[in-house]
C-alpha cells in the first residue's frame, strides 16, 4: 500500500472512528485526529474520544493534547497533523486522518491562506481589552481598522473578531486580503466517505448522548466548569457541555439537558452531511474518493471497505 494518506470523513456517530482504526490496523496505519473537539483533554466521553483498548490497538495521535483553556485554531491543528503525517510516513506506515470537521479537513486538503504568526504581546493586548473594556470596544475598533471583516462577523463572535483583529493590528492587511491570498496546495489524499442515512444517523446520534451520561459526562462537565474558563472557548462550547451545565446549576432537568444536547448533535451532524456532500464529494477532479459508505459502519463491514481501498490503491 502506498505511504501517502487516507482521510476517513463523516458526522458525528457515523463509526467513522471505529473505521479508521479498523483501517489502521489492517493497513499498517496510524490515526490522526481530524476532529476540533477531541483534542482537548478536559472532554474525553463528551466528544467520544477513542477508548484505552482503541489506543492500546493501534497508534493514535493529537487525541486530548490541547488544555482546555486554549483554542485550537484549524491552521494550528494542521501544522500539528503535519509533522504527525511526515512522522507516519518516515516510519513507512500509512497516516489516517480521521474527522468530520469541515474546516481542519479543508485547511489539510485545500490548504490555508498564509497568515504570519501572530506576537503573543499583540494576543495579549486583545484579550486585555475585552477584559478591562468589553467585547463591544473591541469589535468598534476593529471596524475602525478593518470595517470588511467588522462587518463580516457577529458582533457576539468573541473568537473571530479577537482573531481579525490581531491580524489587522499585526500585519496591517485585513484577515479578508489574506483569505483572498492564493493558499499553497495540500497534500494528495484519498477519501474514504460515511454517509448513513439520516433515520439511522439521528438515532445513534440520541443513543449516544444516554450513553455518555452513563460513562461519567455529567462529571466531566462539572470538572470543566470548576474551572471557571471563558465561556466562549470552544471546549466551553462543545456539544453537550451548555446542556449539561446548565442542568449542573439548577436551570434544567437532566432529561431536558439531554434532550437540547441531542438536537444540537443532530443539527450538527446534519451540518457536516451537506459539508461533505456540497464541498467534498461534489468535486471529482479535486478529491479522490477511495471508498463511500451509506450506513454506520459495523465491523461487518470491515473487509469489504478494506478490500474496495486496497484495490484503488
């Protein structure tokens, strides 16, 4: 088998992580986590991480490596995939990315507007102004300085708009120019797709939810939120962790809380569906699709999907 790369993509609840390690092993593989929320260590049953004998299986990489307190941008997650991929292939195993988010997939695959890094002084000058003034003044001088993204943004976007103006502060070009840039070509891949249909998809996506709740999510929610962190974070804002938090402070009943958390992951799921149908699989002549599903992937179905890639090779 080649030593290029595979990505395995699909929603949440689709078994595609159950697939790529399946892959992994038949293959000689390993997986390379493509999912925003999974690499942050406070939310390992919330965002369904790959469990001790999965990890035990075969090698897994950027699974909980960020802190919580941090967020994870898709440019910093794809400089992390890439020396994980360079590492796989140097050993002569066959790197597996697997995910369901649009955007680090994209920034992988499609390639990244070459942004400079952003100082640290410049970082922490936003975030002492949406401390000490508000969100608001921030976002008023950012329209100041760059009035196409100003515009662009929810005036609630913490992340975004901290974001475009860092960049407008420290390169003096809006975040829009460097988007419009031309962003070098990523990598060759093949996609292997999971598409179930949707009756099935909502149904694991429900069934989950009792299932983490039973594993210890309400736990993990009330260790995440002792932490007393910004709320806007995105593993502040995971799916099931508003939910179940709000239920922590008396505001909802648990079955209420899983309830609003099993609509969210539907929507969610339902959002990633039209992502890989319009974005991926709409493009022939830029995405080699090497294997599609139409059902949550089983075990059963693990020689077959094997045998369909080993033959487009």
């Amino acid at each position: 088998m080649p030593r290029d790369l595979l990505v395995v993509a699909g929603p949440t609840a689709s078994g595609k992580s159950a697939l790529a390690a399946d892959l992994a092993e038949e293959l000689g593989g390993v997986v390379i986590n493509a999912d925003s929320m999974q690499v942050y260590r406070d939310l390992a049953i919330l965002t369904a991480r790959p469990d001790a004998a999965a990890l035990a299986r075969v090698p897994h990489r950027l699974y909980g490596v960020i802190d919580g307190a941090e967020a994870c941008s898709a440019a910093r997650w794809r400089d992390l995939a890439q020396v994980e991929i360079a590492k796989a292939q140097a050993a002569g195993l066959l790197p597996i990315v697997v995910g369901g988010t649009g955007l680090y997939l994209r920034a992988l695959t499609g390639g990244l507007a070459p942004v400079p890094a952003i100082p640290s002084e410049i970082r922490a000058e936003a975030l002492a102004m949406v401390e000490t003034q508000g969100l608001a003044a921030l976002r008023a001088d950012l329209a100041r300085r760059d009035p196409e993204m100003a515009g662009r943004l929810r005036p609630s976007d913490r992340q975004r708009l901290i974001r475009a103006w860092e960049v407008v502060v420290a390169t003096g070009r809006s975040l829009a120019q460097w988007q419009a840039d031309p962003a070098p070509p990523g990598p060759a891949a093949r996609w292997v797709i999971v598409l179930p249909e949707r009756a099935g998809l909502y149904a694991a996506c429900n069934a989950r939810l009792h299932a983490m709740v039973a594993a210890g999510a309400l736990e993990e929610v009330r260790r995440l939120a002792a932490r007393g962190l910004d709320p806007d974070l995105p593993a502040m804002k995971a799916l099931g962790v508003p939910d179940l938090a709000a239920h922590l402070r008396g505001e909802v009943t648990l079955e209420a809380a899983i309830a609003a958390a099993q609509q969210a992951t539907r929507r969610y799921a339902k959002r990633q569906t039209t992502w890989l149908r319009t974005q991926v699989m709409a493009d022939p002549r830029r995405v080699h699709i090497a294997a599609m599903l139409d059902t949550q992937y089983l075990e059963s179905h693990r020689q077959r999907t094997v045998k369909i890639i080993r033959a487009r090779r």
